[in-house]
C-alpha cells in the first residue's frame, strides 16, 4: 500500500467528513486537527486485500469511500462502509487479524498507524484518551450487534424444528 500524506485542501474536506463519525464523536476542532495531523491516505481497488488473516497489525483505517468485507474460513461475518473504522481492536489488543479485509469496490481509507497512536499517546494524553474511549464504545456497540443476530439466527433454527 502506498500511503499518501494529507495536502490542505484534502485535510478541510476530511475534517467535514470526520466530524460526523463515531470514531470521533465529542472531538473540539482542535482535537481533529490532532488526529487530522497524523493521517495518511490510500487508494485501494476493488479486489485488494487491506489485510490477511494471521497478519500483525500496523495500522487503523477510516473508509472515507468505498466498501470493505472481513472473512473468516473464506465466509464473509462483517462489512464496513463510509465514515466506518477497522482494525481497531487488532491494533489496541495487539493480536493478529483474524480475519481477511478485502476491498469490495475501490476504496479511499484513512491510515492511523500503529507509530502515530503511540505518539498521540506520548503527546497528546486528552486526544489518545478520548479517541480510546470512542473505540471501546465502537467495539462495544459490535460485539451488542453480533449477539443480536446471534439471538435472532439461534431463533430462526428452533422456528425450524
């Protein structure tokens, strides 16, 4: 992947584009410009692999366009759209990706890398805190969503029976 840094007339659009996701929900201007200040970006084709299963991870991605899927065991469990982050949990836990993140159509992806986060961590405690609690509630609000259709998929199978 080829990571773009961000030139000015980018960085105002992605700052409109940023302040309407959940990844940075409760963010001052300043704090954005923050965050903004340590992105890259990429072009990714239909097609391409972001990242494989068994992968360390290096990076955090915001989908400024396009789709991605994540499959496990070649079955697609998850698809993330616009203003959607991934690979959050694989960066904070510090675990291999489970699974294989594939572009569903061309995708423009926001980069916060691995590097980055730890020199927000080091300078800038109120923005890591805040962008660490937005990823807890992300997470948090997944794991909710896939027992929900867990609970409606076990449903479904004894309706079966």
């Amino acid at each position: 992947m080829n990571l773009r840094p961000l030139d000015e007339k980018k960085r105002n659009h992605i700052k409109e584009i940023l302040s309407n996701i959940a990844l940075l929900g409760g963010f001052s201007p300043e704090m954005t410009d923050a965050i903004i200040s340590n992105l890259n970006e990429v072009s990714v084709k239909k097609g391409d692999y972001i990242f494989h299963a068994g992968d360390s991870p290096k990076n955090i991605y915001i989908i400024l366009e396009g789709r991605v899927e994540c499959y496990f065991d070649n079955k697609k469990v998850h698809e993330f759209s616009q203003g959607l982050s991934l690979a959050e949990a694989a960066v904070i836990g510090i675990q291999k990706f489970k699974s294989d993140a594939i572009a569903a159509e061309d995708c423009e992806l926001l980069v916060l890398s691995k590097m980055k986060l730890l020199e927000l961590f080091e300078n800038d405690k109120e923005v890591f805190s805040l962008l660490i609690l937005n990823i807890a509630r992300e997470l948090a609000r997944r794991i909710a969503a896939m027992g929900d259709a867990l609970r409606n998929y076990k449903n479904l199978e004894e309706k079966k029976e």
